[in-house]
C-alpha cells in the first residue's frame, strides 16, 4: 500500500488510524477484512450446556477467531476456572459451570460480556 505523498520528500507511511503506527508495526486486532476490531467491539455471549451424563458446559461465542488471540483465551479460562476446556467451531468451551467466572474475566479483559441462556 503506498503512502502519502508517495516518492516525494514529503513522503510519510500509512499509519493505522488507532494506534497511529506504522501498519507493519500496528498490533491492533483485525477480522479477516483488515477492519481493526478492539474487543469491545465483541459482544460475547457465555451460556451454561447440559451434556451427556448431567454434565455442564460453559460456552463461549461472539468471539471473532481473526481479531481475537482464542487460544490464549481458553488458556487464561483453563487456568482461572481450573477446569479443561477446548476450542471448536470457534466457540471456547469451559468444562463445568464457570459462567459467572467466565464473565468477570472477559469484562476485564474488555469485552461486553452477557450471560445468555438458562
């Protein structure tokens, strides 16, 4: 992408419109467009799911995979909730009924957080 001013000596790089750094040094999240999408910009959804056996899920959905670092999500859950949990079709999947846990730690990471479901 060229810049402004391109071959001038007023030349100067096309910076991102947040963080106002060059966008090869820019580390704001974006989706798959290239649009930045800050996290609260994500409204997540955290929902408790009965499963096989009487067991309990905590699912995690609104989440955007490309603007959203959900390994390191899931890891941060696992660990505060200590409890297993896994990614899949990118929903983050919580063993156990941690909703409440799951909220907190999302509003503090920044993203509007709401409990759905029963």
């Amino acid at each position: 992408m060229s810049g402004l001013f391109d071959g001038t000596p007023l030349e100067r790089p096309v910076t991102c419109e947040v963080c106002e750094k060059p966008l090869d040094q820019c580390g704001c999240p974006r989706d798959g467009g290239g649009r930045i999408l800050l996290p609260k910009d994500q409204p997540a959804r955290v929902r408790r799911e009965k499963r096989r056996k009487g067991k309990v899920a905590t699912v995690v959905t609104g989440l955007d995979p490309a603007a959203s670092d959900l390994p390191a999500i899931l890891k941060t859950l696992q660990a505060t909730c200590a409890a297993g949990g896994t990614l899949r079709d990118d929903q983050i999947e919580i063993q156990g009924n941690h909703r409440d846990k799951v909220l907190a730690i999302l509003r503090d990471m920044g993203y509007p957080a709401k409990a759905s479901g029963g």
